[in-house]
C-alpha cells in the first residue's frame, strides 16, 4: 500500500492537512479509529498488542516516579510539530501539567516508542523528533529486548543512534535520575 504513495502521480493528487486543520476533526475517523497526523497526512493507529500495551504501562509507570520536579510524564498524548501530531506510547515534557490544559507540547526531552509490529514506522519517525529538538528519543523493541536510543538531534537528524540489550543500563542523559536495566522494560 505504501509504495503507491511514492507514485508521483498519486502523491500530486493527495491533500495533505495542516496542524491547524487537523485539529478541526474530530478525534476518531468516520469509522471510529483512532488517527493522528505525520507529515501533512492523517493515519490511523494501529492497534496495540497485549505486549505493546504492558511495555507502555510499565514504563510510564516507573518514569512518573523517577522524573524530577519540573517535569511531566505523558502516555499517549499529542505533541504539536510542524506538520504532525503524533501520539508517542510516552513523552517527558519540561514544565507542569497545567501548562498544557490549552495547547499540547511542542517537544519533549525523551520520547518512547515502544515497537512491537512497527519498527520501520518508528525508526522512520526519528526525523521528525530530530526536527522538532526532542533530545532523546527512544524505541522500545519488544520481540527482540532491546532499545535504540537516539541522541543529539542537529539539523534534523540524531547524530548519535546506540542499541542497548537486555543486561545494559540505559541512562536518559536530557532527564536526571531517568535510568533503566534494559530487561525491566520487559517485566
């Protein structure tokens, strides 16, 4: 499917959405799904798997009690960029809850994705943090126990990408205090 988006032809005829138009919709498609927007385009979410949903949990449940005052741990919740609004699995945003009851983080300080089905999408998306200035970004791959944490965003790419295995200790360098044994990710 996606391979007939890279057709020139096609891709002239699409109708890409700005941030601001997107946020005109509502937040579920005509069929009930869930969607958000990346690069101009509105794609739906995919379901999460029974592994994909406990990762999540685990780590948003161990970050919100390891991020320092001044921090806020989000799971599931937009960040407003240029031309897309995605939904990361969980983001550590700089500020306090109530600054975001009227408009959604513009980028964060570490990003998870946890990759179970969608590794490719995901590595893929790393762009688009980079552009935005996450300072971390990581991807939390589920089958194979391991996390790609990408780091040092510059003109719109991390310049350093580094995989941690299940017996590491991976330490957010943007957040103090956040640090992870790989292998708690799993449970």
């Amino acid at each position: 499917m996606s391979a007939i988006l890279e057709i020139p032809e096609v891709r002239q005829r699409m109708s890409p959405l700005s941030v601001e138009e997107y946020h005109r919709l509502d937040e579920f498609n005509e069929h009930g799904r869930r969607t958000e927007l990346i690069r101009g385009f509105v794609i739906e979410k995919m379901s999460k798997s029974p592994l994909h949903a406990s990762i999540g949990k685990l780590i948003y449940d161990k970050l919100v009690n390891m991020v320092p005052p001044g921090f806020v741990v989000r799971r599931e919740d937009p960040l407003t960029l240029a031309d897309s609004e995605p939904e990361p699995d969980v983001a550590v945003v700089r500020g306090a809850a109530a600054d975001f009851f009227s408009i959604h983080p513009t980028t964060a300080e570490l990003v998870i994705e946890v990759a179970v089905s969608s590794p490719t999408l995901d590595r893929e998306n790393a762009t688009l943090y980079a552009e935005a200035g996450v300072k971390e970004y990581w991807i939390v791959l589920g089958a194979e126990k391991k996390v790609e944490a990408y780091r040092r965003p510059e003109g719109g790419r991390f310049q350093e990408k580094r995989i941690f295995g299940a017996n590491d200790i991976l330490k957010c360098d943007s957040v103090s205090g956040v640090q992870f044994c790989v292998a708690e990710l799993f449970g």
